[in-house]
C-alpha cells in the first residue's frame, strides 16, 4: 500500500513539474516559495530538537492537564462524588463470587438436616458473612444482629413464601421502586 502510495505521489509531482513548464516564471517562482514556506512550517511544527521548544510544548500539556483535573475538583463533581461514596458505604456485599445465591441455597439446602428451615434470610446472612464467620462489614453485622433477633423470636412469618412479608424483607426494608433486591 505504501508503494502506491508512493508512485501516486511521484506521478502527481511530475506532472506538477509539466504544468510548471507551461506557467511563466514568474508563477513557477511563486509556487517553489509556497511549497518552500509550507514545508518549513511543518519542520517547525513537529521538530522537537531544540530545548526551549520542547520546553513550551510540555508546558502548554501541563497547563491542558491541569485544565482537566480542575474539573475533576470542581463543586459540582464533588457534590456527585460525595453521593456516589455514600452510597458505597451504605452497601452491603455478598461473598457467593460466581456461584450466586441460587448455587448458595442449594448447597445450604443439600448440606442441611431439615431442607424446609432455609429461608430467604440464612441465604442472605450465609451470603453476607466471610468463610471465618465474620460479616463482611459494619452494616452487615448490624442486619445479621437484627436477624439473629428475629429468629431468636421466632416470628410466625419465618416460613412465609412471601417477599414482602418474610424475615428479610423486615431486616432490609421495602424494595426500592424500580429495583427488586431481595429475591432468592
């Protein structure tokens, strides 16, 4: 590709060369100079040996750069960030990795004595908790304390097929609008 590339442009300079001929020249004098004062243009454009034009190159980059991360500490994007980090905080994540809480429950299914007593509640506190035991952070530890509670209760809703009205759905809350979280 680079080859015709190359013979286009040797043919295009030729015949470039004929129509010269056939200008005065005074014309063809006048055409050799705009070549002449484009190409040096272009040399000092993109040749970067000289210090002080380095120099004024990375400087005008650090002032783009610096350009940039002002916007990035602007009010506006701090107001955003600062949401966004609350709402991080007030996750709670799970540790199933790839398996998920379907695999999750069929395992505590398979390994349990009496099937019927895994609810929607020991998914999500299995879920919730790391392989030592411990909660995986500070508001999970508060919603498995909560959990315990009910359970040590025992509240007649423990066996409900419902979502709305199970022991979870009291930990957690109501479902957001638009979003349903807590499914198995």
């Amino acid at each position: 590709m680079e080859a015709e590339e190359y013979n286009q442009m040797r043919t295009e300079e030729n015949e470039m060369e004929e129509e010269a001929e056939d200008l005065g020249e005074d014309k063809q004098n006048e055409m050799e100079e705009e070549a002449e004062a484009v190409d040096a243009v272009d040399d000092m454009r993109f040749d970067m040996d000289e210090d002080f034009k380095k120099a004024a190159v990375f400087k005008q980059m650090g002032c783009l750069w610096r350009a940039s991360k002002s916007r990035l500490t602007s009010q506006a994007f701090k107001v955003v960030s600062d949401s966004y980090k609350e709402r991080r905080q007030n996750q709670i994540p799970h540790t199933c990795g790839r398996k998920g809480m379907v695999r999750l429950r069929e395992d505590l299914v398979k390994s349990s004595e009496d099937p019927s007593k895994v609810s929607r509640l020991r998914v999500w506190v299995k879920s919730r908790t790391k392989k030592d035991g411990t909660p995986v952070n500070v508001n999970a530890a508060e919603k498995i304390r909560k959990a315990s509670e009910i359970e040590l209760e025992g509240h007649a809703d423990s066996t409900t097929t419902n979502p709305k009205n199970d022991m979870l759905s009291q930990i957690l809350g109501p479902d957001q609008p638009g979003r349903f979280t807590k499914a198995q």
